[in-house]
C-alpha cells in the first residue's frame, strides 16, 4: 500500500533529510573517528567515499523510494515480488533498530549534558576534572539508563504525529539552529592556542596511519553520516514529491554533512591539542573536550549550553528518521498504526540498548568479540550491516529496476538530463559495487587492496 503522507515542501524534504543524515554522525561520531584512525588520512578517505561512492548511493535510494511510494520492505516486495530481496528492507529495519538501541544511549547522555550545563554544573573543572566526572556521569545505571529512555520517548512523541506534523516542523527549526552555533563555536575554536596543530591533524593527511580498519571506519562512516545502506532514505523520499530534483538534493546533502564534520572537527580538535587531551580518546571525546574548551572563555557557562542544546538536536534529528522506518515497516500503509507502533517499538529499542548504556559501568567489563556490547553494536551495525545493505541496494537497482525505469525516475523533477543520468548510472555500475566490495573482502579476508593503493 502506497503511502499517504508527503513532506509539504522541497524544503521540508531536504530538512527532513538533513536532520537525518547531519545529526551525531557528524558532530559526535565524525570527530572521534577521525581521532581514533588518524586524522587527516581518514578525512580524505571520507571525503572521496561521500562524494564518490555515498552521494550516488543516495540517489540510488531517493529513486526507488519515490518511484515505489512505499515504506522499505514493500518497495523490494513491489519492484520484485515474491523474491528474496525483501531480505534488503528487511536488513535496513534490523540495522535501524540496532543503530538507535546505542544511539539513543549518546542522546541520553546530551541529555545529562544539557541538564547539567543548564544548571551551571559544567565549569571550574580542569580537563582530568571533566573526564572524571563525565566517566561517573555515565557509570551510574539509573541515570544512564533513565536518561536513554526519556530520549527514547521524546523521539517516540514527535515521530507519532507523522511526518508533516512531527519530524518535518521539528527539522525546519533544528537544522538552521544546528548550522548557526556550529560556525559560531568554530569560530571561536580557531582562536586558540592549539587551532594550528588541531587544524594539522584534522586535514593534513598521514598516509602512515592508514590501514585496513582505517578504510574501513572511512566508508562506515561515510554511510553511518548519510543515513544510507539502511533504506531510511527509500522511506523518506517515498514521502517526496515528483518536483523534487533527487539528484541535486542529495549532492546538497552530501556537501551539507561534509561542512558540518569539518565544522563539528574545527570546534573539537583545537581545544584537543589546546588542553593536551588525546584525539584517539574514543566516543567520549567529546564531553571531555568541549566543557574544557568552552569553560576559559567569556560567557562560557551560556556557550556550553548553546553547545549541549545543539548537540541534543542533532541526536534527536537522526533518532527522528531511524525511529521512522522501522515505524513506517510496522505500519505498512495503515496510519492508524502510528502512534501505537511508535511507543512500543522505542520500547522494544530501550530493552535492547540497555546493555549499551550499562557499557561504561557495570557492564564495562563484559567483553564480546574482544568489544563491549557498545562498541560490537556499533562496528556491526555501522561497519558490517551498512556497507552489506549498500552492496544491496546497488546490485537490486542494477538488475531488478529497468535501466528506463531509473532514467525516468531519476530525471523527473530534475534539470540533470540523459548526461546526468548516465554518468550517475556508470558509477552506481563501475565504482560503488567494487568499491565496497573490496572492503567487505578487506574485513572478513584480511586483504585490503586500498591500502596497496596508498603504499
């Protein structure tokens, strides 16, 4: 059943999937990562896979989403019934699920963040101070968890209204507050002590530090920050218009959540080298550097919570759209679902991301695969899951969905014609199923063909 609900606006739609995409993959995840694999190297990395591999997989997503009108596992069930590829929705669904079971963790946390900074517990602490108390913060159980599951059901309260009425109205005030502080915090950045060294190791590229996992985290995250390979954005743009120009929109929001990582690593790596905390310190990079940072300037107490409050809306933009498709796979075309399938499924999640959440405390010594159960949740979903859905969604465009199929679907509402099309076809053909082919092999046969590359 096709479905009944439309973003208002061209604008409405690129918001909606702006907040999906532009959400903690760039301001929480991107920064981190880079820390983690290197810096420079991985940012080129991620540039190229975003341009060249993650844009072209968008539209490839835009087009079957819109062309089928349809949620994620009826759009495979529609374009090749009775066939196995409902298995691809069907991935992207369980992939959503599990994104957001640790995802939602982060958000409690900038919800614990956002709580303190408002109430003036984030200042007169040195660095070790606010590594110290942010590992306590997220040590206790009831807070950790408390804080996961009022997320959760502030996601649950707007994505119950639908579409137009919740994630759309929320992203139009979102998005533009989310761009704002984050040029006026890296403004700031670049003005002290450590912004050259921090600037250095963001994009100057060490071709030493790149190994196979380096690759690896590069395209993950280049999926993760785009929201592609879990069929969120085949639901969203079955929401879109036939105005709509599919591929300007996405190169828009491929560019769009290129700027806001580099931004989100200007506001961090400079405070890093400035206060001597370590890039490779992991996920919680990030609410160790930034109150320290923000804390030596005037009026850093309003900046922190300007910071905190950003950060909030980001996690909750992106929870917005992976809540939504595993909503929209329940519902299968029946509004009426909505509300109901939107509180139990962020039940479902809670349960399922407690272990994530007890991850840095009374669970931080449970190790599965050498991992705790957030960091396994997180490289499955992000650095297996994605890339295979990906593989997926490309192989089922080029040999289920007729090439004139594509054309049309591609060029309606666009100003890109027969050129555009081919050489986005040619690419989704030649570049994109290799390219992640060979990380698949990279990953689960140690062969890393990227890497002689660089050598």
């Amino acid at each position: 059943m096709a479905t009944s609900q439309q973003w208002s606006s061209k604008l409405g739609f690129l918001y909606a999937t702006a907040g999906s995409a532009i959400g903690l993959g760039a301001i929480w995840k991107f920064p981190y990562i880079a820390g983690t694999s290197g810096g420079g190297a991985f940012f080129v990395l991620f540039l190229g896979f975003t341009l060249l591999i993650g844009v072209p997989l968008l539209i490839g997503e835009y087009v079957l989403g819109r062309h089928s009108g349809r949620d994620a596992i009826s759009t495979y069930n529609m374009l090749a019934p009775r066939s196995v590829w409902s298995v691809t929705g069907w991935l992207g669904v369980v992939t959503c699920f599990l994104i957001l079971s640790f995802y939602s963790v982060v958000g409690g946390w900038s919800l614990i963040y956002l709580g303190s900074s408002l109430f003036g517990q984030l200042g007169g602490l040195d660095v070790d101070g606010y590594q110290a108390k942010f590992t306590g913060l997220i040590a206790n159980p009831y807070l950790a968890v408390g804080a996961q599951a009022l997320f959760l059901g502030l996601t649950a309260a707007v994505v119950q209204k639908g579409v137009q009425k919740g994630i759309e109205r929320a992203s139009k005030w979102m998005i533009p507050a989310l761009f704002v502080l984050l040029v006026l915090l890296s403004i700031y950045s670049l003005t002290l002590d450590g912004a050259k060294e921090g600037l250095a190791f963001l994009f100057k590229p060490n071709w030493e530090s790149l190994s196979s996992e380096v690759v690896l985290f590069a395209l993950g995250q280049s999926f993760f920050a785009l929201s592609i390979g879990v069929s969120v954005m085949v639901t969203f743009s079955s929401y879109a218009s036939k105005k709509q120009d599919l591929p300007v929109s996405a190169a828009t929001l491929g560019v769009m959540n290129i700027f806001v990582a580099m931004l989100a690593g200007i506001v961090i790596f400079p405070g890093v080298f400035t206060f001597g905390l370590e890039p490779s310190e992991g996920p919680t990079l990030i609410f160790a550097a930034v109150p320290a940072i923000f804390s030596q300037m005037p009026f850093g107490d309003i900046v922190v919570v300007l910071f905190f409050m950003l950060f909030f809306f980001a996690a909750l933009s992106t929870a917005f759209s992976l809540l939504e498709i595993v909503v929209a796979a329940f519902m299968r075309g029946d509004g009426g679902k909505r509300a109901k399938g939107s509180w139990l499924i962020a039940l479902f999640v809670l349960l399922m991301g407690i272990p994530s959440a007890l991850s840095f405390g009374v669970m931080g010594d449970v190790h599965l695969f050498g991992m705790p159960f957030f960091d396994l949740v997180d490289f499955l979903a992000s650095n297996l899951l994605m890339p295979i859905g990906s593989l997926l969604i490309c192989i089922f465009l080029l040999v289920k969905v007729k090439r004139q199929t594509l054309a049309a679907e591609f060029q309606e509402g666009s100003a890109l014609g027969k050129k555009g099309f081919t050489l986005w076809y040619t690419i989704m053909t030649v570049i994109v199923p290799v390219a992640i082919a060979v990380v698949l092999i990279d990953q689960f046969f140690g062969f890393n063909l990227f890497a002689l590359l660089f050598s």
